[in-house]
C-alpha cells in the first residue's frame, strides 16, 4: 500500500507543479490597481497615469489609477502596507517616502514594502526673486551673508523644504522658511519679492525666467537638465556633490511575489524609454530612469539617511 501511495504522490506532484507554474504565468489575471497618495491633476498624478497606460498595454490587462490623498502622501502608502500581496496592488511614492518616516509618526515602515522600479526623478531648479540683487549661487551666498533670506516651499518636510534647509546649512546661511498651501502663491510672493527664493521644478517658474521675471542660478540634479544646459548644477557651482532630486517610484506590499515584482520592474524601465512616455515627462519636468528593484531601495535607504540628518540637523517638525 505504501509503494502505491508513493507511486500516485509521484504521479500527481508533477501536475501540481505544472498547475502551480501555469497560475504564475497567468498574472495577471484581473485589472491591477495603482494608489496614487496625491490629488489628481497634480504632477505625480499625470506621470503615474501615463505610465500605468503604457504598463497596461504591455501586460495585456487594465491598470486602475486611485487617487488617494492626505496627510504628505501617507494615507495612501499606508492602505497599500495593508494591501493582499498578490501583484494587484501596488503604489505609486514620492521622495516623500524617504523623509516622512523622519516626520510622523507612521502605521508602517519600510519592511512593508517592496521596491519595484525607480521611474523617474524631478530636479529641483534654484528659483530667486529679480528683487535680489543677484545673478549667481556665489552672490546669492555673498549676498544672504549680510542681509536677512527666506526661502518658499509647499509645505513642512516637502522636498523644496528640505533642499533648502540643506542649502542653507552648507551655505552657512541664517534663512527663514515659509510653507505655503500650493505653487500659485508661491509663484505670485516670488514675483513680488515677498519671498527670496524657491527650489522648484521647471515646469511652472522656468517661462518667467524667460520673460525676464525671475532668475535661475542652479539646478539639484548630478548632471545638466537637458534643454537647460546654461544652469549650472549645484555642484559646479562649489557645492559639491550636492544632489537632492526629487523623484518618483512605485512600490509594492511585502511578499509580493519576486518574479512578479521583476517582471513590472522590466516592463516600466522600457516604458520610460517610449519617445510619448519621454515627451510628457519632459512636459512636467521629469527626468526618465526605470531601474531594478535593487537599485530602488539603495536610493530609499540613501536618501533616508539624508532627509533624516536634514531634519535633525535643522530641528523640522510637523506642527
């Protein structure tokens, strides 16, 4: 009786191999859903969609773009820890993911993730008001040496928060900060001189520096921001290795399964290589990259020592 029960097992443990192989090869099976922490319409919003269409297509299945924001992105990174790691739930992060842990008090950490692909990044560009009597980062030290700065962000612990706290620690320079509640009045203070300086992306103050109504003197990024090779990168500018992009990644719950999160991983870093996907990236401001999930939490961990030290350093909290 025993070599017959081990007969069958022998019999049947191939087919249950081969079902277990076919129901991976199935996903997916049913539409994925993308959380996007942050409201519609915004930057973040636009790229994770024109993504998640090209990632659609190339899966063969629907891909449902969520919209859930609050709380700088957390509310929705928290409902994706929680998610069924199945390979239908995943979420789409900001730099904010490195920083926020240093902020708030969080329901999930970094062990509830899996990183998937780092999409892209967003350089932030030095943007001065023409009320300041400077045309260089040089100057602009010079300058803050001796007459009181204050610097513009959308909100405590965003990314143009802490790029400035940053700037000004290595500057050496004594700089007030002020949250505001959107780009528009940021845009509009800067224009008067109400507030001295913003680091931003390209997209919304870059036409009035062509117009001749705001200044540029530099740009996060490691390299040149191509279209704007004339702006230095703040590490030409003396301020080496100064490189604090923000950026944009997705993400996956815990557990999901390795094959499944490489294959998204290598399917996204070929739709960033789309001329369409390149173009409206460069629309908004961003910078292509598609990378392994490796690669991804190297930049997490690297970038969460960073905002860590920043917010430390320069005593930023959440009121």
């Amino acid at each position: 009786m025993k070599k017959l029960v081990l007969a069958t097992l022998a019999a049947v443990s191939p087919l249950m191999f081969s079902q277990s192989a076919m129901a991976q090869d199935k996903w997916p099976s049913k539409p994925i859903t993308v959380i996007v922490p942050y409201t519609p319409g915004g930057s973040t919003d636009t790229v994770s969609r024109v993504v998640m269409q090209k990632l659609s297509d190339r899966l063969g299945q629907t891909i449902v773009v969520e919209n859930k924001p609050g709380a700088n992105s957390t509310i929705g990174t928290a409902q994706v820890a929680r998610a069924k790691p199945d390979g239908y739930t995943f979420v789409t992060v900001l730099a904010a993911y490195s920083a926020n842990p240093h902020l708030y008090k969080l329901n999930y950490s970094n062990e509830d993730f899996t990183p998937v692909s780092h999409i892209a990044d967003l350089p932030l560009f030095l943007f001065t008001s023409k009320k300041l009597p400077v045309n260089s980062l040089q100057e602009l030290v010079e300058y803050g040496k001796k007459n009181p700065l204050n610097y513009a962000s959308s909100g405590i612990g965003s990314s143009a928060h802490l790029t400035g706290a940053h700037f000004a620690k290595i500057a050496g320079l004594e700089m007030n900060h002020i949250p505001y509640k959107g780009s528009a009045p940021i845009l509009a203070d800067l224009l008067s001189g109400q507030v001295s300086m913003v680091f931003d992306p390209i997209l919304v103050p870059m036409p009035y520096v062509k117009e001749g109504k705001l200044n540029v003197l530099g740009v996060t990024s490691a390299e040149k921001y191509e279209g704007e090779e004339s702006v230095p990168t703040l590490d030409e500018s003396g301020f080496k290795d100064f490189k604090m992009n923000s950026w944009v990644a997705l993400m996956a719950p815990a557990g999901t399964s390795p094959e499944i999160v490489e294959r998204v991983s290598k399917e996204i870093a070929e739709v960033v290589k789309d001329p369409e996907v390149i173009e409206k990236f460069k629309n908004a401001g961003f910078v292509p990259v598609g990378s392994t999930p490796a690669e991804l939490g190297e930049l997490i961990k690297r970038d969460s020592e960073l905002y860590g030290n920043i917010v430390k350093e320069s005593n930023i909290k959440v009121q």
